[in-house]
C-alpha cells in the first residue's frame, strides 16, 4: 500500500513518458532522455531545496536512467560515438556523487549543459 506516499504527478509523468516513448523513433527517444535528464536534475534541485530527500533521490535515480539510456543508444559508427560516451558518463558520475554529496552547482551546469545540447538538436532538426 505504497501508492498513497507517490506523488500523483509523478504518476502523470509516467504515463506522459511511456506513451510518448511507445511511438518514438530514435531522434524523439533522444530528445525524450535529453528532457528526462534536464527535467530530473531541476526536480532533485528543488526537492533539496524543500529537504525533500525521496523525491530528491527519485529525481536522481530517474536522471542516472535517462544518462544510461543516452549512453547505451550512442551509434559506435558516429565519429562523435567517443565523445558522447565521455559525457555521458562524466554527468552520470557527477550525478552519482551528488547522491552521497548533494552540490547543487555541479548539477545546474549539468541541467545548463543538456539544455543547451538538446536546443542544439532541436534547431538542427527544423532546419
């Protein structure tokens, strides 16, 4: 009887995710992990700053998820395979360090860094 505890809007966001991500093709599962990690990493900002520290740890948790996906999904063929794999994994460990020491900048440069990645994406895609 855990479901009284969740939050509903994270039940919302579930839903919202999986269906979106049902009719995905690769460059919308990007995009779609590029936003989980953005969004994930402002909610465990925000839920240390409400010293809310489940929903901090689940924004956390969600955010090393989306990182893994982007990480597992990187094409070796793609002259930026190497690179994409180091940033990854780089903001994946920074954001696992945050869990044993919270450090609210390292993970707004990480949120700043993503944002800037995904817009990048977006304006190639529409031009």
């Amino acid at each position: 009887m855990l479901h009284h505890r969740r939050d509903p809007s994270e039940a919302y966001r579930r839903v919202d995710f999986d269906a979106r991500v049902r009719g995905a093709d690769s460059r919308q599962l990007v995009d779609l992990c590029l936003e989980q990690v953005i969004g994930s990493v402002g909610r465990a900002i925000h839920a240390h700053e409400r010293q809310d520290n489940s929903a901090k740890s689940a924004a956390l948790t969600r955010a090393v998820s989306a990182l893994t996906a982007l990480q597992m999904g990187v094409d070796v063929s793609n002259p930026t395979a190497a690179a994409l794999v180091q940033l990854y994994q780089s903001a994946r460990n920074a954001i696992l360090d945050c869990v044993i020491r919270f450090n609210a900048d390292t993970l707004r440069t990480i949120r700043q860094d993503f944002s800037e990645i995904r817009e990048a994406m977006l304006r190639s895609i529409a031009a």
